[in-house]
C-alpha cells in the first residue's frame, strides 16, 4: 500500500500551480530516497482515490502494513477546527 496523490491528478486539478507549488516535488524526492533505501521498511503509499472510495478496507490494509491494530474509530472524529490543525 502507498499513501500520495497522483501527481498528474493533483496538478490537473490546478492548472495554473505547479507541482513545486503544490509541495509535490519534494514529497517525491523523499519518497524516491526512502525507496532506495536499505534500511527499514520500505514506505507505505496510500491513494487518496482508494481512501476515499474504501475507508475502511484501505485503512485496514494500511494498519497491517505499518504494524498497528486497526480501530473503527479511525474512520470519524468530531466536526470543527482542533488545536492540533495546521494552516490549512
């Protein structure tokens, strides 16, 4: 399992924004040197498509791969802004 975007969607849903500006560039770089990697588990990629269509069963398969049990009460959370939020 693999947890990015596709580029190409991403970047066609803003034709006037680059994938630098996006922040895609460096996320595929790092992707791209974790995956050469010797060292540890190679990184698990989830698609947002999968996700969105399958919660459930997409994080399922994503908990069996990283190791952690999976609770159903990953699937809701409360509505509204959380002090943990980014600027987003």
């Amino acid at each position: 399992e693999q947890i990015l975007n596709d580029a190409g969607a991403v970047s066609g849903a803003h034709d006037e924004v680059s994938l630098a500006e996006l922040g895609m560039a460096p996320l595929l770089e790092i992707y791209a040197f974790l995956e050469a990697s010797t060292q540890g588990p190679k990184p698990v990629v989830v698609d947002y498509e999968d996700l969105s269509r399958n919660p459930e069963g997409t994080l399922r398969a994503l908990c069996e791969a990283i190791g952690i049990p999976f609770k159903k009460a990953m699937l809701t959370w409360p509505q509204g802004p959380k002090d943990c939020d980014g600027l987003w």
